[in-house]
C-alpha cells in the first residue's frame, strides 16, 4: 500500500482523522484474517550477508547517515522548562540540547573547546555552562564568557565557542543533525507523508517513562530489522507477543522513507463478517519505522492493558559488529491519571522482551553471518515488506544500492 488512506472529511493530522485512518485498517486487516493471507510484495529480496558485514557500507552508513541525516533526540516534553537539557551520547561525540528562555532550543558538542572535557552532565543548566576540568565559563547561546588566566589564552586569537549542531522541533520531537556544518532541519519535509500520522499522535503532551541504553553485539540493521515485521512474532515470541496477535497477519504502508506495519489482535478474528457498525471500539495501533534507525511504536494495548508509545532506537557502533540500543517508553496524555509504576512495570515488561528474546536471536544471527562464507545468501519474503523497502532506501541514501545475488 502506498501512504495512508485519504479522509477528507476530517483535519490531517486530527483525532477524527486517525480515527478514519485506524478504520480502514482495520477493514484491510479483516480482509487479511478472512483470506488468511497477509498483505504482500510482488516478488521476494534476494541479497547476501554483505548487506551487513561490508566495511565500506558500514563506513557509508557511519558518514551519510547517522551524521547527515536527522536523527530522533527524544520528545518535547524531556525539555520541560527553560535550561532544560536533554544529553544525546549514543553516536558520535556528546551533544546536549538546551531549551532556552524564549522556549526554543539550541544544541552543542558536549565538549570543552579548551581540553575536551565532558561540560554538562545533570538535567538542567542554569544562566551558563562552567567546566568541571578548567572552569572556563560559556553562555548559553555557548560563547566563551571567562576563563581563569585569560592572559595566558588572549594571543590565541579569537575567543572559542561550543560547537553548535543543528536541532528542530516539531509534532513533540526533537531532531538532531550530527554534523555541524549541516543544513538546518526542516522537520515536515523530512517526515514527508508521515507528518499527519505523526502530529496525530499527540505526542507533545507523552511523558518520558524511562530510557535504558544496551549495547549488543550485530550490525545496527540487523537490530533493526527484528522491529520491522511480524513473521518472526509465533516462533520467537511464542509465550509473549504471540497470544495476542493473528499469526502471520500483517499489513504495511510506505510514507517516502517511513514506513508502518500492523498487526490485527486475535479478538479481531471474531469480527469477520460482523457488520462494521457492530465491531467493538478500539484504538489505533501499529509499528512504525522512522529513517533511518527509529522503531516508534503507538498502540491501543492489545491485551487491554496499558496504552503504548516505545521507541527503539539504534546506533551502530565504533565496530561493524556493534549496536547501542536505545530502549524508551513514554505515558500518553490520555493516561495521565494512571499510576507512574505501572508504566514502569510496561517499560520493564518491553526492554525484558527485548533483551530475551530478539537480541539473543539476532546475536546468534549475527555469529553465523561471521562464520558464513562471504558473501552468503539472504532473503525478504513477500511479506517482509518493511524489510524490503528500508533496506532499500538505506542503501540508495548511502550511494551504495542493494548488490543482489545472480
């Protein structure tokens, strides 16, 4: 499927118009249960293990886009109030990102100009920043206010600064470009499609719950990759996920380089051939893959418990065979009254799921993927439609397309 189905009857980006967009997908995925066939693909991707263990592209994808692309900071709302910081560590140097008095942001290195000392490590500044190391003294708009013993710096020639980077804000996210010299982020254009699904989540007003940082060891698109289908959910998540889903069932759209999936809740199966006016509420649920390492998921809990917004996030590492995974929940503004520990405990339920299940299988993947004769053959079914297209886009972007097998 193309985008997202049209609704002219209500705002892009509104409740009633995610309200629309969840119905037709739940009609599709009714057709899905109905057929017991998922949404696929005209043909399968054939390609090979060097998709993952070629230096040059890993290099590639180092440069092109983790330093060049937007990347996915965080939300809004961990930048409550003026001097608050939000610290991004998990790529490249250390970037803290302020909010400042007139309620914008700016974002610098973490790093001193005069040693390379860490400057910032706490949750807010105050008027400026003071080094631990030296005591220089930055404003924060982050030029230089003092030092100890100007006299032994002042024939340096002019007064050094922070190194900005650039940040934007928009739909309740905050977005980095690692690169300094880098263009300013238009935040829409890089969305594209995806900015009306995106503003409907209401995800200026989600609560952070809590983050936690986990490096594993395999290629950062192969953790990806286990984020970005449903076909692996029977047999890798047989007492988990499993229960509450229609095995096999997906459906998928593209937003440009965005993309989402969903699968339908077994109680879903009891709506086939029930008149649509009859089918039970519920809610809007489904994955979604942001460009080009961002697994966000928004759902309407399908075991009627609590409502989910998860990111995933994951950064390669100094090593091709090393992944920093980000791991953070959020509380929808809708659950504001419902206790704090309880989404704790989901956190905790999730990253559990994560670090027992998908990671260990994409470890031993990825041992077998070194032990492989190079390079060996690999596969996207038909229905790892998600797998497909981002594999393909991340490739394009890169300058370095998909090398398929003869």
């Amino acid at each position: 499927m193309a985008g997202s189905e049209q609704n002219a009857a209500a705002e892009p980006g509104s409740a009633a118009w995610l309200a629309a967009e969840w119905r037709g997908m739940q009609r599709r995925m009714l057709d899905c249960i109905a057929t017991r066939a998922s949404e696929m693909l005209d043909r399968p991707l054939v390609v090979d293990t060097s998709l993952y263990t070629d230096p040059a592209r890993h290099r590639a994808e180092r440069e092109r886009l983790f330093l060049r692309e937007p990347l996915l900071a965080g939300f809004s709302t961990e930048l409550p109030e003026p001097g608050s910081v939000l610290h991004f560590e998990a790529f490249g140097p250390p970037v803290f990102v302020l909010r400042r008095e007139d309620g914008g942001l700016d974002a610098f290195r973490n790093v001193c100009p005069h040693r390379g000392a860490r400057l910032v490590t706490g949750a807010r500044i105050g008027s400026g920043v003071v080094c631990p190391f030296h005591a220089w003294r930055f404003g924060a708009d982050g030029r230089l206010q003092s030092r100890p013993q100007e006299a032994a710096f002042a024939c340096e020639g002019p007064a050094p600064a922070l190194t900005r980077v650039p940040v934007a804000e928009k739909h309740g996210l905050v977005f980095l470009r690692l690169d300094p010299a880098g263009e300013a982020i238009d935040v829409d254009a890089f969305l594209g499609p995806i900015a009306p699904l995106i503003r409907s989540f209401g995800l200026a007003a989600a609560q952070h719950v809590r983050t936690d940082a986990v490096v594993t060891e395999a290629n950062w698109k192969l953790v990806v990759d286990v984020s970005c289908e449903g076909y692996h959910v029977p047999a890798t998540h047989p007492t988990t996920l499993s229960p509450q889903l229609v095995p096999f069932i997906t459906i998928h759209d593209s937003f440009g380089r965005h993309h989402r999936f969903a699968s339908p809740a077994r109680r879903m199966q009891e709506w086939v051939g029930m008149p649509e006016e009859d089918w039970p509420v519920s809610h809007y649920s489904a994955v979604h893959y942001l460009f080009p390492n961002t697994i966000l998921t928004y759902s309407d809990a399908i075991d009627g418990g609590l409502p989910v917004i998860a990111l995933n996030r994951s950064y390669p590492g100094r090593h091709i065979g090393e992944t920093t995974v980000l791991y953070s929940s959020y509380r929808p503004a809708s659950a504001a009254e419902l206790p704090e520990d309880a989404f704790i405990a989901l956190h905790e339920a999730v990253l559990g799921i994560n670090l027992s299940e998908d990671l260990p299988m994409v470890g031993r993947a990825w041992d077998n993927y070194q032990r492989l004769p190079a390079p060996s053959r690999l596969v996207f079914g038909r229905n790892e439609m998600l797998l497909q297209r981002y594999h393909t886009d991340v490739a394009e972007a890169v300058g370095m397309p998909l090398r398929l097998p003869a």
